[in-house]
C-alpha cells in the first residue's frame, strides 16, 4: 500500500514537470519576479540641470563620432563629457583627441590622458613617464585617468604586484600638481568580489555569472585600497578624484572620513547607485554634508541607463529597478536631493576642479 502511494506521487510529479515545463523553474541565475508593489512612479529620462559627466570612454573622437555622441547627450541634458581612451591612451591619441575636441562647437568636450607604463622596469622610467603626461598636458589634456590595473595586474619585471602607491609615479603625480589637474583614480573593485563567493556574499550573483571579476589574490582589498589612501596622503598638493566612490558607497561613514581628513580628495558616483539606492536617508544627508566633493561620473557609456542615475537623485520614488540585478538583489529609492545639492553634483564641482571647462549653458 505505502508503495502504491509513493509511486503515485512520483507519477504525479513527472506529470506535473511536464506540464509546467523546464522554464517555470527558476534558478537563482534567472529569477525575477515582477513586483505588485504600486507606488508613485516618476521615470527621469532627463536631467532636471545640465551636468558634466567626469567619466567616459571613447576611442573615436572623430567629428561624425562626436556628432552622434552629441545627439544622444543633448536627449540627456549632458552639456560636457570628459573622456578618456578605453585601456588607456597618451601621446599622439591624447592629442588628437584634444584637438578634435577643442574643436568642436559649443565645447562640449575635455579629454583626459593616462599613464605610460611602456618600460616601467627602466631606471629612467619615472622621469620619462613624468614628461609624456607633461606633454599630454599641453596638448590639451584636462586630467589623468588611473585605469584599475594600476594596484591589481601591473607588474615588474619580476612579476609582482607594482603597488598603488610605489615611489616610481611620485613625479608624475607632482606634475598634476604643478598643473592643477585632477587624477581620476579607478583603484580595486567592490570588497565583496575579493571575498568568499559563499552564501554570505552579497554579490555572490555576480561572481557567479561574471568569475573575473573577484580579486587577484595578490593582496586584500584592505591592502590595495590602503595604498590608494596613502597615495592620497603622500601628495596632498594633487587633487584625487576617488572613483567609484573609492568603493565606499555601502561604508559612507568611512568615506566621509577620508574626505574629512584629505581636503585634496573628491570622489563620484559611476557605478554604484545600487549602494546608494538602497539608504536614501543616510544618503541624502551624506550627500548634503560633502556637496563640495562629488562629482557625476557614469564610466560605462550607456544613454539608457542615465535614467536610473536621475530617477534616483532627483526623485523620491520608492522600490524600482537597478541598472544590473547582480549589483544587489534589491530595489533602489530615490535620494530626493536638494536643488543646490544637484547643481554641485551635476556641473558645479567639475567646472571647479577642471582646468578649462566651458560653464557656458549652466545655471548660475
């Protein structure tokens, strides 16, 4: 009899399998329920102030290029985009670009330059690589653009880990003084990446579909991120801006003392308004407190997905979607800053802190 009824459940079952068929069983990969949550809903395709986006990447700057670049902006209220090579570029592409961009109508344009690694073993390396980005510089550069392989896979000769703040750069970052141009710093990646990928990890989805993105194992994030404090500290005459929040969007405390202690670092917001979207209250008061210091950047060109960086910090909307699931399994809520707050984040800072910006087409 109990073999009879086991069996008829097991029948049961496979019916029921069948029926429903292979797609109405989620993995964790590919779940996403629809929310019958109904709230005020206030889609921001455009921003309410014209702003500056500090960071992009684009290799042609060619004026068809520009063209359709400045369509797309013009949609978004983006009045001037800073960009830099993907993977880094110097030299004769820095001053193409800063010639093509300089020439454009309506100076919708900077260009940034990067370090020259090319024979970084060599004794003359420092003052050589010192000289190129001076170069750069005249040739229109309007800042320099640390990729994050500086502190994760730049190596020496030998195969180590050349660290964020090894001595051989002090000369390049004493030349961004003597200039008065900012360096826009990408350092590691989120701490959870360099964690266990267990069931404690918040961004176990993402190492799960993305295995590359988790650290090195050449040091801890602690380690690197130190190093990049350090560099901070060592040239204090250099302005920083921490990229990605230095990757302390979910620890705004602690960023907030970074900045407290190191007048010369700013920071913006490129890729982590899923940290921000989920403390709007903590948030939007962080952001009052260091208006002074954040800057717009995006880094990933993608004009549909500067609706999210609007929604979520002009609006007070409750529980909507992120730009990429695995950044958190969680809703966002809006900021709600204020006016004055928006206008330092969105144009004000930059045209502060860059050499060279137009502020015509922004508000007072």
């Amino acid at each position: 009899m109990r073999y009879a009824a086991v069996l008829a459940s097991i029948v049961l079952a496979a019916a029921l399998a069948q029926q429903s068929g292979p797609q109405d069983v989620p993995t964790i990969e590919n779940y996403e329920p629809k929310s019958t949550l109904v709230t005020p809903q206030h889609p921001t395709a455009r921003a309410k102030y014209p702003f500056i986006d500090v960071h992009t990447h684009h290799r042609d700057t060619s004026r068809a290029a520009l063209d359709r670049l400045v369509t797309d902006m013009d949609k978004l209220n983006l009045r001037i985009m800073v960009n830099s090579m993907p993977g880094g570029g110097s030299g004769a592409w820095v001053a193409k670009a800063a010639a093509e961009m300089k020439a454009y109508p309506a100076k919708r344009f900077a260009t940034m330059t990067n370090i020259d690694f090319r024979g970084i073993n060599d004794p003359d390396y420092p003052q050589r690589a010192a000289a190129q980005l001076e170069g750069d510089i005249r040739n229109g550069a309007a800042g320099l653009k640390i990729h994050k392989a500086f502190g994760m896979s730049l190596r020496d000769a030998q195969g180590r880990r050349i660290p964020v703040d090894d001595a051989r750069f002090d000369p390049v970052f004493e030349v961004c003084a003597k200039y008065k141009i900012p360096v826009l710093i990408h350092t590691a990646d989120p701490k959870p990446l360099f964690d266990p990928m267990d069931r404690f990890n918040e961004r176990w989805l993402e190492l799960r579909l993305h295995p590359n993105r988790g650290g090195r194992g050449d040091a801890t994030w602690e380690q690197i991120i130190g190093e990049q404090h350090h560099l901070f500290e060592k040239h204090r005459n250099t302005i920083f801006i921490d990229a990605h929040m230095g990757w302390l969007a979910n620890d705004l405390g602690r960023l907030g003392r970074l900045l407290d202690r190191l007048p010369n670092v700013y920071t913006e917001i490129g890729a982590i308004t899923s940290e921000l979207g989920r403390q709007p209250h903590f948030a939007r008061k962080w952001f009052t407190q260091y208006q002074d210091r954040v800057l717009f950047g995006k880094d990933r060109w993608d004009p549909a997905e500067y609706n999210v960086y609007f929604r979520l910090l002009e609006s007070d909307d409750d529980y909507f979607d992120p730009i990429r699931k695995y950044h958190g399994i969680w809703k966002l809520y809006g900021l709600h800053l204020p006016d004055e707050v928006l206008k330092k984040l969105y144009y004000k800072n930059a045209l502060r802190i860059f050499p060279g910006l137009s502020a015509e087409g922004f508000p007072k």
